[in-house]
C-alpha cells in the first residue's frame, strides 16, 4: 500500500476531535494538523512527499 492510501486509512481512524491537532512539522518549521495535511495531500502539493514521509517517520500511517 502507498503512502497516501496508508495516509487515507490512517486519518479516517482519527477521531474527529483530534484531527485539528498539530500531527507534523515541516519545511521552515510549518506546523500543519491532521486536516491540514489532508487538504494538502487532496491537492496534491508540492508538500505532500515530505509530509508523508515525516508521518512515515514517525510510524503514524496505517500499514493494513
């Protein structure tokens, strides 16, 4: 699975409260929220590699 479906599978578990909290920092310290980066990877930004690799990092996505 790629790391934007992980991404996808991951964000529909988070509970809807805490989807407006900072999940990852990047670029010239950017702190972007669940939603955030959502929008971003919708869009399909010039942001998106290095925020799911961050998230990768971190173990936040969704392997299954």
């Amino acid at each position: 699975m790629d790391k934007k479906a992980q991404f996808y599978k991951t964000y529909a578990n988070i509970p809807l409260g805490l989807r407006n909290e900072i999940v990852v920092v990047i670029g010239d310290n950017e702190p972007l929220s669940w939603n955030a980066a959502k929008i971003e990877i919708d869009n399909n930004t010039d942001k998106v590699t290095e925020i799911l690799d961050k998230l990768d990092q971190v173990e936040l996505l969704k392997e299954n």
